[in-house]
C-alpha cells in the first residue's frame, strides 16, 4: 500500500524560510526539504503543492517510464498562455510529430555551419568592451540572441536587439516562477505589450521568408525554412516554435556561459588551465567543429558548471493518472517537480557536492556514476532538441573570450536568481581586457 509523501513540518518549514533568507533563493528552502525529507516530499503552499521527485531512479521515472502518464502541459500556466502550442509544452504523439519536424536543423552537419556565426556574434558584441567593469550576464545574452536568431531564422536580430530587448526580458519575467504559482490571475502589467512586439517582429519574418521562398528553388535547411516548407503548419504554429527557440534557445544558454565565466574568475588556476588548453589547441586560428572537440578541459568546465549551476534548475509535469514512486503515492492532478539541481548535489553520486572540480568529468570518474544522475538537459524523448548546438556554443563563445581577454571577476559574492533559468545575480561583474597579440 502507497502512502502519501512526507510535508515539512513547522520546525522544518523554519528552517526552510531562514535558509530562502539567508541565501535569497526559493532553492536553498528546497535543499532544506530535501536534506530533512528525503528524496520524496510534498510542499503544501495554498493552491500550490507539488510533489517533488530526486535522484537518478526519480529522474527516469519522470522522464522516461512514466512520461506519457506525466505531461508537461499546464493550460493556466504563463509558459503555456505564452509559448501555446510550442514544442516544450505540447504532450504525447504530437510532440512526437512536431519534434520530428525540427530535428534536422539540429543535425550535427549544421552545427559545422552554425560555428560561423557564433565565432562572429562573439566577435562582434566583444568588440565593444574596453578596461571598464561589466556584466558579463547582460553581455552574453546579447551573443546568445544574436546566434540564435541567426542560426534558427536566418536574420541578422543586431537591427532590432535595443528595440526588443526589453521586450524579451519582460517574457522571461512574465514565464518566471512567482506569486502567480498561488494566485493565478494576478495582474501582470505589461506582458501584452511585449507579446505584441515580440509577436509582430515574429509573424514579419514568417511572411517575409515565405515571400522569399516562393522566389528561390532552394531548399531551405534552417528552422524557420523547414517548418515553412513543412504541408500544414500555420503561421501561428510556426510563431509557437519560433519564440519557443528563442526563449528556450538563449536564456539557457545565457545562465549557463554567465556561471561558467563566473566559476572561471573565482577559481585562477582553472582558468590558467583553460586558457592553455586553448592556445596549444587553436593558437590564433578561429575555432571550428572539430577543433571544439579538442577543448577536453574546457568541456569538463561547462559539465561541472551545468552540474553546480544547471540553468533548468526544476522540471515540471502533471500526474494524468493515479501513480506510486518509490512507496509514495502520486494521486492524478499533482503537479510533479523533477531537480537538475537537488540530484546534482547528491553526496552519493558527488563526492563533496559543493565544491567545484571539472575533473569529476573525466571519463574514468563519469562511468562510475549511474544514469539519469547527470541531468542537465533532461533526458528520455523530450531531451533537450538543442543540447549539441547549446555544448558547443558554449565552448566556441568560451574559447574565443579566452583567446582574446583576460577576464577578472570584480565580485565573487552573487546568489542563485529562480527566474526562467538559474542565474547569478546580481550579475557576473568583470573586466575584461583585450590580450596583445
Ligand atoms: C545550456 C543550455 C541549455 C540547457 C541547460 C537546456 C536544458 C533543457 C532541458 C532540461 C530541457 C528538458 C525540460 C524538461 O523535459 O523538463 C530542455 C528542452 C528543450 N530545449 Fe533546451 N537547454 C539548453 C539549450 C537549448 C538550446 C540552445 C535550444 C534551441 C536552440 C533549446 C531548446 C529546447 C527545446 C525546444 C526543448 C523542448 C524539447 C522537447 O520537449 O521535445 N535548448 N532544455
């Protein structure tokens, strides 16, 4: 016989509240369930009580055998008003379908093309810096916005980044975790603004490319040319996945390059090592796919920043039928929370969980560890579509900030920001000066 979940109690829930405070983060509360409940446990929040999953067995639960009883959909959650029928939040045989789609524009033989511009977007928003301090975050996601536009639309986006920017933030505001998980209408002044923007800027490279199309005899290969050749996909449709690829696409991205460069300021003899690596690899020569593949240290760097820091630090789905884990009881309706983040910082699996060691992912050390342990990326058929594209991205803005810059973190104290994705805030605050050649 299952029984339900264990809840905090108000001794616990104490804890909880002076560790959110202290670290200022809902996450260092979750830590707090977690190290005091076990790998099970229910948050009772009014009209908020998910049941929350951990470790390698829950994360296969979650994301492989039960994935067509646990749907990602949510109909009143913002992710959903705003991404409607986007890829990420689109359930059983068409997910399957839609997925199937836009594969191919994620082929590794496109990824040898799409190195070009991220070498350039890098070039180009790097070519503003001077000796004075800034914030790398804030500096990144205009790279990562940039790439992605350009590598999934084929447009250049740097004409309308200051005209969009805000924008963008304020749907990544909008979808963030916040007072609206418990009061559900709560207002949300200027969301349809930016929904309107946004959504002009969209359907204007839909009907421009369409124009274009009718005009050309080639195939197009990009996202946006694949889903406007694909028979009966509407406009609105293409819309879902377009800004689907653009919020899932950087903002990941983004948190994850921000906390890479952040873990390389705090820890010297790492970024020695780095750097090294990628003067005896590329010296002056510009990176390409298959050098990327050489950088070994530096893919150990962007596994254990995803490990420490994973930008989707909280799955979500909800229970369609009555389901049991581990004992416990699922009842049909309850919104199930998978964590990156709480399994990533299992001592059983990471020795020393919080400190940082890239060697952890050195092959011997990895095949040590079970499956489904190391999750940044979720797994089973909702995998993140853009994970080859987002490892090497990484490695190729990476590569080419250490060929060109020494970099200094100005301020090493930040807390763990729960927004769309896990972020350093108040920012990563570093000078980054340009290397003579
Ligand atoms: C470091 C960068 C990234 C991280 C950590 C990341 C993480 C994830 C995770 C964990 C999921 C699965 C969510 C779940 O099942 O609950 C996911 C799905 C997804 N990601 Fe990423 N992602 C990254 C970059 C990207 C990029 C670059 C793109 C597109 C260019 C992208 C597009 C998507 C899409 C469309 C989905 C939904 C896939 C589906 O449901 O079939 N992501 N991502």
């Amino acid at each position: 016989m299952s029984i339900f979940p264990p809840s905090p109690d108000s001794q616990t829930g104490l804890r909880a509240l002076r560790a959110m405070i202290r670290q200022r983060s809902p996450l260092a509360a979750l830590a707090v369930f977690h190290r005091e409940l076990g790998d099970v446990f229910r948050v009772n929040l009014p009209g908020f009580n998910p049941i929350t999953l951990v470790g390698p067995e829950a994360n296969r639960f979650v994301l492989v055998t039960q994935r067509d009883d646990l749907r990602w959909r949510a109909e009143h959650d913002p992710i959903t008003r705003l991404l409607r029928n986007g890829l990420l939040v689109i359930d059983g045989d068409w997910h399957d379908t839609m997925r199937s789609y836009m594969n191919p524009a994620f082929h590794r033989r496109m990824l040898a093309g799409y190195v070009e511009a991220m070498v350039r977007y890098t070039d180009q928003i790097s070519a503003a810096w001077d000796d004075s301090p800034r914030d790398m975050l804030a500096e990144i996601r205009r790279i990562t916005l940039l790439i992605l536009v350009e590598t999934m639309f084929k447009v250049d986006f740097s004409p309308e980044m200051d005209r969009l920017w805000p924008a963008v933030l304020r749907l990544l505001g909008y979808i963030s975790p916040g007072f609206w998980l418990i009061w559900r209408d709560m207002p949300r002044p200027g969301y349809a603004r930016a929904r309107r923007q946004v959504d002009r800027y969209l359907y204007g490279l839909i009907q421009a490319r369409r124009e274009a199309l009718l005009k050309s005899n080639t195939e197009p290969h990009d996202l946006l040319g694949v889903l406007i050749t694909t028979p009966d996909l509407s406009d609105d449709l293409i819309r879902d996945q377009m800004l689907t690829m653009l919020i899932a696409g950087h903002d990941t991205s983004t948190a994850l390059l921000a906390w890479a460069l952040y873990l390389l300021g705090c820890h010297p003899t790492a970024l020695v090592q780095a750097r090294t690596e990628v003067e005896t690899v590329l010296g002056d020569a510009l990176p390409t796919l298959e050098t990327m593949t050489e950088l070994r240290y530096l893919e150990r760097i962007i596994n254990e920043s995803l490990r420490l820091y994973p930008p989707l630090h909280i799955g979500t789905r909800t229970a369609a039928v009555d389901l049991e884990f581990g004992g416990y009881a699922i009842p049909a309706g309850t919104r199930v929370l998978y964590s990156p983040y709480l399994t990533h910082r299992q001592p059983e699996y990471w020795p020393n969980p919080d400190c940082f060691d890239p060697d952890r992912f050195l092959p011997e050390q990895s095949h040590t560890r079970p499956a489904f342990s190391f999750v940044p990326f979720g797994g089973g058929s909702r995998i993140c579509i853009g994970a080859a594209f987002a490892q090497v991205e990484a490695k190729v803005i990476l590569a080419r900030l250490l060929q060109g810059f020494e970099l200094e973190l100005l301020q090493s104290k930040v807390y763990l920001h729960m927004g769309v994705t896990l972020e350093p805030r108040p920012g990563v605050v570093m000078v980054a000066r340009r290397r003579e050649k």
